[in-house]
C-alpha cells in the first residue's frame, strides 16, 4: 500500500498517469461521480488551510465520497498530547484514506508508517507539498504542453517556501529545465537543495535580486509570499514582506505567453490588476489542484484495495 509524502515517491510515469486521469476528470466529470461512493476521506489538518482542506474536501465529495477530520490541532485529541503514529492508528479504524497537514516536518512520514491507510502529505512545516506540486505540474502541463525545455523563475520566500522546494525536486527530472531564483539575500533557496537537486542533475541556474532583470527570459513565473508564520523576529519580515510586488509594468518585457504562477494565499505580491490578465494562471492553478487530487484520491484507494 502506498502513501504520498514526498513528490519524488510517485515516477515520472505516475505523475503522467495522474495528469491524465486528471485531464480525464475535467473532460468527463459524470463518469467519476460515484467512484469513491461509500469511502471516507479523513482531513487531518494541524495547521491552517482554506484551499488545501477544502480542495481536499471538495474532491471527495465529487468522487462520490465522504468526508470526516479537522481543521486544527486544538480541536484534535493531540491538545491532551496523543501522538501522531496514536491519530494515524485511530484514524484509520474509521476512513479510507488520511490527507494530513503538520506543523511539524516529518509528522505525516510518521503517520503514513503507522497507518494501515493510505496517507498523502497536505503539506509539513516548509518540507513538502506534494499535492500542491501536483497541482502545478497539472498547470504547466496544459499550459506549456509538457515539462522539458523551460526557464522557470521562482521569485519570493525560496528559503521558507515548500511549494518550490517540491516543484524543483519535481521538474529536476525532465530536460532542458533552466532555473532562476528570484529573491532578498536573506530568503535565498536553501544551499542544500542547491546542492543536491540543481547541482547533483546539472540544471542550470541563475541567481539575482532583480525580478524585472529576470523577466524578459522566462515561460513559467511562480510567485511566492513572504510567510510571516516561518519568521522568528517580526522585524526581519516586515522588512522583506514587500520585496517583490509583480504589477502591469513589470510585465512590459515578458513573454506574450509567460505562466504566471502562485500557490496562494497572496497577500500582496501580485497586483489585483494582473488578474484579468491572460497570462495570470493562479486561480486556474487552485481548480487544476482539486482535479489532481481527485486522481491522485483515486489512484492510492486502488492501490490500496489491491
């Protein structure tokens, strides 16, 4: 039986798999109405979501499935200190499936291993986000047409932001990637993944402070908040909160058919005003999201009734 923790669980050929039936689902939605009818999805949120639970919530309803959970961890029994392999054991005695989000990383590697249910990674601390980078391969993919031969930048948070941390590891894996971080001196990408992901694949990379420089280069731009929750001093995100602010003038030099990509919430990173633009992806990124997840639903209950 397989769990989701980690982006780099699922092959190359199983993320075609999940896009395809995701692809199916948009074009043929009657078909998978009663899919999941009579199975029970658990949302175990220790930390808050509105789209990740609720994207979560509304793909098991459209397969026909249930759904039980929270939606933070004081309304949990680990306010009186049950672990999370005691939650993951508890939890499987009345669902199907467990998509868990943690403030802790690691904490869903551990429930997958003491859960006799399939356990997918809703996001821990600023590790992984599988689901989420699930949802934004889906999106370039019925943007761009495939993975390989794209300069992508990531602007924002890339020391904090698990979204890019999982889609590098996940696009370190097709040809022809050329990245660009985009980013304050103090919120550079973590050395490590440098190391062992851009480095260790020979992805080529650049690296600057400037956005409007980085601009005119790039099909794919993937925007990122400043996460005031991962700051220990108030002071430091006050002051890099407003680092990059994308609005119609930055986007004079961009290509006619750049993606313009977020994971969201924004806060205000991108202008309203961008949103009528037709290269503005972000909502579409929230809709692909609950399509890949119904596949991706589907595929580890299969799995698991095998």
């Amino acid at each position: 039986m397989k769990s989701l923790i980690s982006i780099l669980d699922l092959s190359t050929d199983e993320i075609l798999e999940l896009i395809s039936t995701a692809n199916d689902i948009i074009a043929n939605p009657d078909k998978y109405r009663e899919a999941c009818r009579y199975k029970k999805l658990a949302t175990l949120f220790f930390e808050p979501s509105t789209r990740t639970r609720l994207s979560f919530e509304a793909a098991m309803l459209e397969l026909g499935g249930s759904v039980l959970g929270f939606s933070e961890a004081n309304s949990s029994s680990a306010a009186k200190g049950e672990s999370v392999a005691d939650t993951a054991k508890t939890v499987s005695c009345y669902a199907d499936i467990i998509a868990m989000r943690h403030f802790k990383e690691g904490a869903p590697y551990v429930a997958a291993q003491n859960a006799t249910i399939p356990v997918i990674n809703a996001g821990d601390g600023g590790h992984n986000h599988p689901t989420q980078t699930l949802a934004d391969l889906l999106t370039i993919y019925r943007e761009k047409g495939g993975f390989e031969n794209i300069t992508i930048g990531f602007c924002g948070d890339l020391k904090f932001g698990r979204t890019v941390h999982s889609l590098i590891q996940a696009l370190s894996r097709y040809s022809g990637l050329n990245v660009v971080l985009i980013s304050p001196v103090e919120l550079k990408l973590p050395s490590y993944i440098k190391k062992d992901i851009l480095k260790e694949n020979k992805i080529p990379y650049t690296q600057t402070t400037s956005l409007e420089e980085a601009i005119p280069d790039l099909d794919i731009l993937y925007m990122t908040r400043v996460q005031r929750e991962r700051f220990f001093n108030e002071e430091d995100y006050l002051r890099l909160k407003d680092s990059y602010i994308l609005d119609p003038p930055k986007l004079k030099n961009a290509k006619s058919d750049l993606a313009i990509m977020h994971p969201l919430p924004r806060v205000n990173e991108i202008s309203t005003a961008i949103d009528s633009d037709p290269r503005a992806c972000y909502f579409k990124q929230v809709l692909n999201g609950k399509y890949i997840r119904m596949a991706l639903i589907l595929k580890l209950l299969q799995e698991a009734a095998k």
